[in-house]
C-alpha cells in the first residue's frame, strides 16, 4: 500500500469549510484513496472513497489531483461534531485498512 | 438496524493471562476483521475472517488468534498476555461482495494489561 503523508493538527472555524490534505505520491493505478475518521472513545467511521474522480456524498466532498498524488477532504460546513482524527488511507486491498497517524481536526466556536 | 457490537467494553488482565473479545457484526456482514489500536496510534490490522476462516493477517504473533462463527460472529483470543497488549481492540465487519468497500467499525474493547 502505499505512503501517505497529513499533516499531525488542523483547527478551523465552525461553519466554514475544513480543508484536509493528503499526500500520497507512490500511489499506483489500481489503489483507491479512502478517508476515514474517529471520534474520541469511538471506532472509527467511513466517510468517503475514490479513484481518480471527485467525489461527494453527504459527509464530504473528496477532491484527487490528476497526478494522483495528493487528494483532499472538504467538509464544507465544519461543525463541533466534526472533531475527530481523520485518516486518508490507499489501498487496492480494501479488506485491510493501513491507517496511519492521521489529523487531529478541532473545530471551535 | 444495530450496528457493529463488541464485549466487554472494558477488561483488565495481568500479565500471562489469556482472553477473548467478542463481537457481532452489523446486520447483514458476512466478513469480520479485527484491528489493534495503541494510544496515540491508528488501528493496526490483525486478521480477518470470512466464511469461519482466516483469510487475510496483519503482522501480529500466534498468540492472536481468532475464530469465527455460523451466525458471522466472531471472538479474538490472545494468549499470554504481554503489557503491550493493552490497547482498544477494534472490530469492522463488511459484506464481501465486489463493490462493498466501506467498513463499519464497532466501539472497541479497551484492553490493560497489569
């Protein structure tokens, strides 16, 4: 699987959005870009995937670069709900995860 | 719907021990996986089980092991307990099908070994 790189903290305003990067150089062509995230004293919850195109659902929109290299997670409304570590994961072997250190998101009033 | 559940939710062991964690998949799972998270760290893969077999494992001794059951249950089972043991252990069930990516986690058991 391949490396990926986040930055350890970000903080951000409730109610704008949260801009999370993740930089995943060695990625190859069959491996997706995954986002997890864990809410303290919480197992941690799927948020959303792709490939090469962007993605949105519910949660979060999910921007990957052309190169593929790097990809970024929007949560375009931040709310205090929203604080939590998130996890950007590649991997084509869906079946087990490789999580790494992730960033620690605080989102204050 | 439940989602994923795990017991007990808290154990303290001592060192030698050995001990099972349990946990039932969400309604629907077929493939049940176990992960070891320490403090300050991610979730670290220990093995998964589909159709009562392991099918894949993470870098984790023979003292790990696991089973699983008809009704897609699943207990891990870790021997001789060591004081880096303690940890949450994490339980994510999917359906294993082609498109099925996403995985649903439970809340952990939360392990201290003394």
């Amino acid at each position: 699987d391949a490396k990926t790189t986040q930055p350890p903290s970000m903080d951000c305003a409730e109610g704008r959005a949260a801009n999370l990067p993740c930089n995943h150089s060695t990625i190859s062509g069959n491996e997706y870009v995954y986002w997890y995230r864990q809410i303290h004293s919480q197992g941690p919850q799927y948020i959303i995937h792709g490939l090469k195109n962007n993605e949105t659902n519910e949660m979060a929109s999910l921007i990957i670069t052309e190169d593929r290299k790097s990809s970024t997670l929007i949560l375009p409304h931040a709310t205090l709900r929203d604080t939590a570590v998130y996890y950007c994961i590649v991997t084509f072997n869906t079946d087990k995860l490789i999580f790494g250190t992730g960033t620690r998101l605080q989102v204050f009033p | 719907d439940a989602g994923v559940t795990q017991s007990p939710t808290h154990l303290i062991k001592t060192r030698g021990q050995q001990v099972t964690l349990r946990c039932s998949p969400k309604s629907g799972h077929d493939t049940v996986s176990w992960y070891q998270q320490a403090l300050g760290q991610g979730p670290q893969f220990i093995f998964q089980y589909y159709e009562e077999e392991e099918r894949q494992r993470g870098n984790f001794p023979d003292r790990f092991s696991g089973h699983q059951f008809p009704n897609y249950s699943s207990e891990l089972n870790v021997n001789a307990l060591l004081l880096g043991d303690s940890a949450l252990y994490l339980c994510a069930s999917k359906l294993q099908r082609e498109f099925d990516n996403e995985q649903f986690f439970g809340p952990g058991t939360r392990l201290t070994v003394l």
